[in-house]
C-alpha cells in the first residue's frame, strides 16, 4: 500500500488487515472472519 491508501482508509475509518501474503489462503481466512496477522482500526 501506498501513503495515499493509507489515508483514505484512515479518513474513512476502515480497518486494515497486514498479513502473510505468501501463506496460502491467508486473504480467505480473514475473509471468513477466522482472526490471522494483525488488525489495525
């Protein structure tokens, strides 16, 4: 992510996922709501 994501996730009050990209299904088990990687609000 770029500063400019950043912020506009910021302004707009969206939480951010950072996670393992290279682990597989790592963005399916956040999608279901299983916790994985570190939450930012």
């Amino acid at each position: 992510m770029d500063q400019s994501a950043f912020i506009l996730a910021r302004d707009h009050h969206l939480p951010l996922h950072v996670f393992d990209i290279d682990r597989p299904h790592a963005a399916t088990t956040i999608a279901t709501g299983t916790p994985l990687g570190t939450l930012i609000n």
